[in-house]
C-alpha cells in the first residue's frame, strides 16, 4: 500500500488491546473513531474516558488522542494512530443540556441522537412511530453544533434523520451503515436520507458489519466495492467513507450491552432474527484492521482512481471533521 494513503475508520468498538493497535500499525490504519459508549450515563462516561486516558499513557507509543481534525495529521507524523471518540447515543447528556460542552471539552468529539430506541431527542431506527425530533432534541442539536459536536444518526430513524439534517447548522453524518437498496436492514438508510446527507454536506461511512450487507458474511469484496460505486454515484465521491462498525474480541455480554442496556428484561435482536442471536461470522476479506490493504485493491479493481480512494479511505473524514468538529465563531 502506497505511504501516502491516509486511512480513517469512522466506527470501530473493539475489545482494546495492545495487539488490536499493533493490527491498526499493520493495516496502514491512521485514525480510528472509537465508540466511548452506548448507553452509559454521564458519571459511567467519565470512567469511559478515564480509561481511555489509561490507554494513551500505557501505549503512548502506538496511539494518541485526536482532539480535532488537525491531530490525525499530528497522529501520523508522529507514526501513532489517532484515537477520536463518539458516543453512540445520547445517554452521556442525561437530561442536562450543559453536558455537552462539558462532554466535548473532554473529548467526546461525536454524539448519536439515539441508538435504536426512542431517546429524549430524537427516535430510533427499531420502533414503529417515528415521532422526530424532540423539543429537548432541538436545542442540543443547537448546543452540538455551537460547541463542535458532530451529530450522527447511524442508529435513528429517517423522520428524526431528515428533520436533524434540517435543523443543523453544520452537516450530518451517518457513520456506520449502508444503503437499504443494497440490503433492507432497518439500520441501513434510503436513497432519501443519503441524498439528504449528501446536500448537507455530510457523510456516510460504510459498514463492514455483516448483519449490514448483503449475503451477511458472505458477502465478497466485490459486492462491497460495487455498493461503492453506486453510492459514490447518488451522493459525489466527497460524501462517502469508511465505518466499519468492527467490533473485535469482544464476548457476548458486550453484545447483550449494546442491545439492551438496561432497558430489556428480554434479549433484543436488533439486526435481525434470533439467529442473530451471536456475533456474526467475519467477512473473509475483512477480519480486522489489518485486512485495510484488501479494501484498498479492492477500490482500485472496481475503477477506482487514486484520488479517489484517498478520500473514501481518510482525506473525506478529515475534512468533515475540520468543517464540523471545532466551535462555532462567536
């Protein structure tokens, strides 16, 4: 893979490891965004972030934080992978609008409206209503945009998705999920909604989770790289990314976390059936964060030029988040 090559994953939360940021050296990976939490409160947040800040001391020599989008440049020169965090919903707020200055002064540089269920500001992708956004949700949107807060609606419904797109000042993104016409799970979004986040000068990060693709795990790099193209068509190779939503070395109690927090006596499915009941089986091209390269040649054999990978695999997430990651002028 060429040197020059920025590579930006825009949604990973793995079981953190020194050997996982080993892998993210050998992939050629430059940054990561790193889910802080799912539906932890704001007192569970700061031990999320305490953590990480554990992390960067014990292997400051492989990773590094990324405060805004100048710092993953800072991240390469200096041979580190950029670490910028997201929470993946808007638990982390409670019901406190200060929180999220407080959250993005601290580094939360991205923040889910809801993760698959109705929250305080917006609703999710799995309920049957989709009622919009809140009165509550409102005023954050304001809030994360003034601050710098980069909204994503990867797990929210399309109502709520279109009137955020709407209301915000700065564009919306979509970080992990694909198209519904490649493949109709509820978490992937229609030709509407990317078209919206297209013109708002967004982005859509595709997702390498195999519950999100056609043909699940075995779907072929070739697939992928053809549900690229398409989108690159209705959207402009500018509004496009990468968010593979890898989850790595991660136990099933991590899963049962993510789906039902604690608001389910009973096991939630979310992506599907029963039979989902697990983690999916890897995709055999993309294992983890080393497998970058095959995405890469995969890009290249679907016509792809170099430009244009650049910004599918990185130069687009920099720019997002230069334009949408920093404060708003007073």
């Amino acid at each position: 893979m060429s040197q020059e090559m920025l590579i930006v994953d825009g949604l990973q939360y793995s079981n953190w490891s020194r050997e996982i940021f080993e892998q993210m050296h050998e992939g050629g990976v430059d940054a990561v965004h790193a889910t802080l939490v799912y539906h932890e409160n704001t007192r569970e947040t700061l031990s999320r972030l305490g953590e990480w800040n554990r992390r960067f001391e014990a292997h400051h020599d492989l990773i590094m934080p990324v405060r805004q989008a100048t710092d993953i440049e800072r991240a390469r020169q200096a041979g580190k992978v950029g670490i910028f965090l997201g929470a993946q919903n808007c638990s982390p707020i409670e019901d406190d609008i200060d929180m999220v200055a407080v959250m993005r002064d601290l580094g939360l540089l991205i923040m889910q409206l809801t993760y698959n269920n109705q929250s305080l500001l917006a609703c999710g992708c799995y309920e049957a209503e989709d009622s919009g956004i809140t009165r509550f949700g409102r005023q954050v949107i304001r809030e994360m945009n003034r601050v710098g807060m980069v909204i994503d609606m990867s797990h929210s419904a399309e109502r709520s998705t279109l009137e955020a797109i709407e209301l915000s000042e700065r564009p919306v993104i979509i970080s992990h999920a694909n198209p519904s016409s490649f493949h109709a799970a509820k978490r992937n979004k229609s030709d509407k909604v990317l078209r919206a986040i297209a013109e708002s000068g967004g982005l859509l990060g595709f997702s390498a989770y195999p519950f999100h693709l056609r043909n699940g795990p075995d779907c072929t790099l070739e697939d992928y790289c053809d549900m690229i193209a398409d989108t690159a068509e209705l959207m402009g190779i500018e509004r496009i990314a990468i968010g593979t939503d890898l989850c790595q070395a991660q136990p099933p109690s991590v899963l049962a976390w993510m789906r039902n927090g604690r608001w389910s006596k009973e096991m939630d499915y979310g992506e599907g059936s029963a039979t989902n009941a697990g983690w999916p089986r890897p995709l055999a091209w993309f294992r983890d964060n080393r497998d970058f390269p095959n995405l890469v040649g995969g890009l290249r054999q679907r016509g792809f030029d170099d430009a244009e990978i650049a910004r599918i695999m990185g130069r687009n997430w920099v720019e997002l988040l230069a334009r949408t990651a920093t404060p708003a002028t007073p």
